[in-house]
C-alpha cells in the first residue's frame, strides 16, 4: 500500500475487524496515531502498511491482522437463506464473506476494486469456498465493506445455525462414546 493514512473502512478491511468494532478501539484511544479531523479519522499506518493497535488491559488478546491480505476473499448468496426468509418473513443476513478462516454474514456488500463471479457446477470449490459452486472471488488488495440492515436480523442465517447444531450433537455423541469406552477398559484393568 503505497498511502500513508487510511480511513475507518480501510482500516477495518485491513485489520479483518468490523468498522464498528474499529470505532470502538478509536474512541478508547486504543489506535496508535490516529486524529479525527471533523468527522473522519485518519489513521496512519505502519512500515508494512497496517494500522497499529495497543493491547487491551483486560480480556483475550485481539484477533485481528498483523499482517497484509495475501488470500483471496470468497463471497457466497445463500440460497437456502433466501428461501428461509421468503416463507418466515425474516431478513436474515443472506450473504457469506469468507476472509482467511473467519465468515462474515451481512446483508449487502461494496467492493471496491475488479472481482471476477466464478461458476463451476462440476467441481465445487471446497477447500476456499466451502463447496459452492458459484461464488464471487476477490484479490487481497480490494477492499469489501459488510453492510448490516437496521431493521435486519443479525447472528448466522438459520442454515448455520442447523449446521452448526448438528456439529455439535456429533461432538457430543463421539465424546460420549469415548467416556463409555474409557470406562469399559477401566473395569477390564
């Protein structure tokens, strides 16, 4: 990055944070460096181009980047999402944004730079876009703002909610399973 400040969203985009969660480190005064200047913060980054954050006090530490994007962006329309919220009349976030390992939901997005839409009903993406078959892929370097409805429901779409449900009742039936095969060999002993 050849610029020596950025913006909220910027600055967001490359810590992997949410702009609110950004607003909130700049209000306790938690960014290296930065001013407001009437109603825009300016903040300035570092030698390898990424915005400087001192450590909390309190908590886990912060999971945000270090580092500059070197992994594509993958973005997915959750079809079963739409149909969820057609029939429920509900306003579930109905957009997937994959950055690195974490997923993102939101309700719309702005990219900010090319992107290419990429479908391949015979070969699934698996190891990056979790088996889609259409999906819109992002270079590093361009920025893609999440955009939440006021009047939306947040969390994960009820999809994920189901899947990750039943991860966890197999989770819990294999620990099961191995507490009851730890105490037959404990009898046999």
């Amino acid at each position: 990055m050849t610029t020596t400040e950025a913006t909220t969203t910027e600055a967001a985009f490359l810590l992997n944070i949410s702009t609110g969660r950004l607003r909130t480190l700049l209000n306790q005064g938690r960014v290296i460096g930065a001013q407001k200047v009437k109603r825009l913060w300016k903040i300035p980054l570092n030698h390898r181009g990424m915005p400087e954050i001192k450590p909390g006090r309190r908590g886990p530490k912060g999971t945000w980047n270090k580092n500059l994007r070197s992994g594509n962006t993958f973005i997915h329309v959750l079809r079963k999402t739409i149909d969820y919220n057609r029939d429920h009349g509900t306003s579930h976030p109905a957009i997937a944004v994959k950055v690195g390992d974490k997923k993102y939901y939101c309700h719309a997005l702005k990219i900010d730079g090319p992107c290419q839409i990429v479908y391949q009903p015979h070969q699934p993406n698996r190891s990056q876009a979790g088996g889609a078959r259409l999906w819109i892929e992002v270079e590093p370097e361009h920025i893609v703002e999440r955009v939440y409805f006021c009047d939306g429901d947040y969390g994960p779409p009820p999809e994920v909610v189901e899947q990750r449900a039943i991860l966890k009742n197999k989770y819990q039936k294999n620990k099961k399973l191995k507490q009851r095969k730890s105490k037959i060999r404990g009898k046999r002993k």
